[in-house]
C-alpha cells in the first residue's frame, strides 16, 4: 500500500499521541487545527471544508497540496497518503469550471442503495414510500444498465434488505457495521467500472449511513446525487438538516424522477417509455418533498 509521505517530506518530526497537528492552508488564510494520526484524504477534505466551508466555491476542482521541505514548496498530495506527523497542507482551486455539474449520464453512473432493511420498516419515516421510490429506481437502473451497489447494516441483527426491493443483477450486496457505505470491496467495484463519475444515493438514515456516505464519496472526488423521496430517517429534523448540510458541501439534493429523466435525456431514448411508465406508476404522496 501506499501510506504517508516520506520523513521529512510534512515538515517536522513524526507526532505521538492521537491526534497530528495540521496547518491548513487556503487563498491567503493559514489555521493550524490537528488530525486523528492515520486520516486520509476524505478526512483532510473534511476538515477543509469545516474550516474554510463559507468560502469554498463547491462549483469549482481543487487539489490539495503537501509542503515538502526537501524542495521547499508545495506538490499534489501523494496517492495513498495519511497523516503520520506534522505538516502543513493547503486547497487549490484548479482554474477550469466544472461546467457538467450534475450531468447524469447511464455509462458515468453507479446506484448506491443504502440500509433498506426490514427491522427498519416501524421506525424509520414514510419507510413504505421510500422502498416504493428505491424499488422504481432500482428498476430503472436495470433498464438502463447502470450498475447498483447495496449494503445492509449488520444483518445478523437488523434483517435483510426488504423482500419487496428486487436485488436482480445488483452488483454487490455487501453486510456492515461501518456507517458509511465506502468499504473496501465497495471501493474495488468502483475501480471495476470505467469512467464512473456519479453515484446516486438513497436509502437509511439521511443523517448517518447516507450523510456519512456522501462526504467520503465527495471526498474522493465523486459527484453524488441523494434522492430526497427515497431517502428517510427516524426523526425528520435529523433528515432536514442532514439534507442541508450536505447540499452546502456541493452535494445534489434531488427527486426519483428528475433522476430517471436525466439519465433517458431524450425522447427517442430507447427505453424512454418504459422509464416513463415507470414514472407514471403511483407515485407516493407522503409529504417527504416538503420537509427537504
């Protein structure tokens, strides 16, 4: 594996304890903070993004940078790196717009279905509409060739995936304990489909397994489309603001159907009219639009 920067290439001697302190560095501002010892680059993207969140234009590409003292200035960070000791590290924004933000397109994507198990059903908001939405879009998916990735928290404990969501063809069915869907065997199906560069989200809990998800798949540079009315949680406050924190961090908060409608484009799409007769089959009125 490729882990931490050579000695000497962070600036300092090595860091004991927990914890590593961190200078991160943005446009003209430099505020030193501190790391778990062994966080990557999801977790660096993270602290960016809390520290400098306000003024991080989420519609443009960064890069983030290591100071290297043995040639005095600042390279890409290196694939693979953690952080093992002090250093200092900054975001640079790249000067080319991401003009496709948000673009879907069939060969580019992958679904993520997330935690849509049975113990779930009594306590989680608005469940039955939610499987209803998943179900059409996994469905969609099949219809389009798009590749579906699904996990179960804890299964032993917490039931399979419920019996009316149709896992046919499903790429990966995958148990954790892990909130966040990005494991390793998540992250090897994603090196074996080319090009992917949007993953749609839905699933349980808005504010832990989908929240948890979505930043570490930002973080490694995703695009990541979270589908408001499939995705739900126990409390609605908890989904409400889980939802706007994520939107502010570049996320895409979107519906079923304007998902299913971007990935056809066209009408003379060749499976536009099943996708449409997908869409036009009963559509869920639970309220779960109006509390995004």
């Amino acid at each position: 594996a490729e882990a931490a920067a050579a000695p000497g290439s962070g600036g300092c001697s090595p860091a004991s304890g927990g914890s590593v302190p961190v200078l991160f560095c943005f446009s003209v501002f430099a505020r030193p903070s501190s790391v778990p010892h062994g966080a990557g680059y999801e977790l660096l993207i993270q602290k960016f993004l809390s520290l400098y969140g306000d003024q991080i234009d989420m519609h443009r590409k960064f890069v983030v940078q290591l100071f290297a003292e043995e040639w005095s200035q600042y390279i890409d960070l290196p694939k693979g790196f953690v952080v093992s000791e002090r250093c200092k590290l900054r975001l640079v924004p790249l000067q080319i717009q991401m003009t496709t933000l948000g673009n879907l397109t069939p060969s580019s994507t992958v679904f993520f279905c997330c935690d849509m198990q049975e113990r779930f059903r009594p306590a989680i908001k608005y469940f039955g509409d939610i499987i209803s939405v998943g179900q059409r879009l996994l469905q969609g998916a099949r219809l389009l060739g798009i590749p579906v990735i699904v996990t179960e928290q804890y299964p032993k404990g917490l039931g399979s995936t419920v019996q009316e969501i149709d896992l046919t063809g499903a790429k990966l069915v995958l148990p954790k304990t892990k909130f966040s869907m990005v494991l390793p065997e998540v992250e090897a199906a994603l090196a074996e489909i080319p090009g992917v560069r949007s993953v749609v989200l839905f699933g349980v809990e808005t504010h832990v397994c989908i929240q948890q998800t979505a930043l570490e798949l930002i973080g490694r540079g995703l695009e990541v489309h979270i589908v408001a009315d499939a995705t739900s949680s126990r409390s609605m406050m908890d989904r409400m603001f889980a939802l706007e924190r994520l939107a502010r961090t570049g996320i895409i908060v979107t519906t079923s159907e304007a998902i299913l409608l971007q990935l056809v484009a066209d009408k003379e799409h060749p499976k536009f009219k099943e996708i449409q007769n997908l869409i036009k089959a009963s559509a869920p009125e639970s309220g779960l639009l109006s509390k995004v």
